[in-house]
C-alpha cells in the first residue's frame, strides 16, 4: 500500500468514528490526568469513559476487552471508595509499594490466565487477536485494583499493557482509540515519576 494510500484510509476511518468514542477518549485522557493527581474525580471520569468503551469493544469483536469494561464499572465505584476511607481509621489512602515476590506471583497470574483465556476463545469463538485481547484484559484487571489501592508500581504495568493495546486497536481501526493509549504511555511517564516523588516524600 503506498503512502497516499495509507493517508487516504486513515482520513476515512477518522471520519468514521463515532462521537461517543471521542468523548470515550477524551474523558479516558481526563481520568489519567486526575489519577496522576490522586484526584477523586478520576473516578467519575473513569466510569462514564468505561461504559461507553464497553459498547463499542462489543461492536467491533474485542470481546474480552469488553468484558473487562465491566470489572472497571465496578473498580471505579471501589477505587472512589477506597482513596478516601482505604486506610486504617478512614483516612486518605496513602502510596505503597510492592516486592519482588509479590511483583513475581502477579505476573506469573496475568501469563497464565492470559494462556487459558486465549486458548478457550480461540477455540471457542470468533474474538480477534484472543491471546493479546487475552493479556491486555488481565493484565488491565490486575493494574486497575493496584492504581485502587494506590500501589506505586502501577504506572510501569500500564506502559506494557498500553503498548500492547495499540496494537490490538489499530488491528480493529479503532485509531482514535490507539491515539489515546498513545497519549497514555507519555501521561504514565510522568505518573509515575510524580507518584514516586511523594512516596519517598512520605516514606521519609
């Protein structure tokens, strides 16, 4: 395909798409923007971003990342929850840091439930891509409750599991969607960069 060709189909597909994926988008920047600020409103961002992606993941055959469209309806109610009354005598919740061991036990989970999940949908169904659609889903599962319970480590998950996800996106042409993963592994930089600041910060 030559270039003009390219330029040409990706000035279609952005055409294509519709409003709510915009809004989807733009409302999923502003969620990661407040959760860099440890801002309860990230929460509310979150929730509406994540019903909208459920459909629209539906649509076009990520049916694991549809479903786990889901998980995040419910971690969005928790993890509003959870930053202001998580900590012992309902305090703000403070950052934490895992081990190595933990680090270990919770990949080797996502690899594995990745292996399984990607084996049945391929088998089983019609879902594009299963074992990465399988991989981002797990991986995402596991990465939101630790940003929920506000575990440093989170921010280096999320650039994996971003980079992944444009992949799975551009596959289905859902490029306004890719752009924002794009976006995100820039905004998880910086994330984790300020997050760590305030853990040393509190650490002493």
């Amino acid at each position: 395909m030559t270039e003009s060709g390219s330029a040409t189909d990706l000035a279609a597909a952005l055409q294509a798409m519709s409003a709510w994926e915009a809004v989807a988008v733009a409302l999923g920047v502003a969620y990661l923007l407040l959760a860099v600020r440890e801002s309860l409103w990230c929460w509310y961002a979150a929730f509406v971003s994540t019903a909208i992606f459920l459909v629209l993941f539906w649509d076009v055959g990520l049916l694991m990342e549809s479903a786990l469209q889901v998980y995040y309806l419910a971690m969005a109610a928790y993890g509003w929850w959870h930053w202001q009354r998580g900590n012992a005598g309902h305090r703000e919740l403070a950052i934490s840091s895992w081990g190595r061991r933990q680090h270990l036990l919770a990949v080797s989970c996502v690899l594995l439930a990745s292996a399984v999940s990607g084996a049945l949908l391929h088998r089983y169904s019609d879902a594009a891509l299963p074992y990465l659609d399988s991989f981002t889903t797990w991986g995402s599962i596991l990465t939101t409750w630790m940003v929920a319970r506000k575990i440093l480590e989170n921010w280096l998950y999320w650039l994996v599991i971003d980079g992944v996800s444009i992949f799975l996106y551009l596959d289905r042409a859902l490029y306004l969607t890719a752009l924002l993963f794009a976006c995100y592994l820039i905004i998880v930089l910086f994330g984790y960069r300020k997050w760590l600041q305030h853990y040393r910060a509190i650490s002493g």
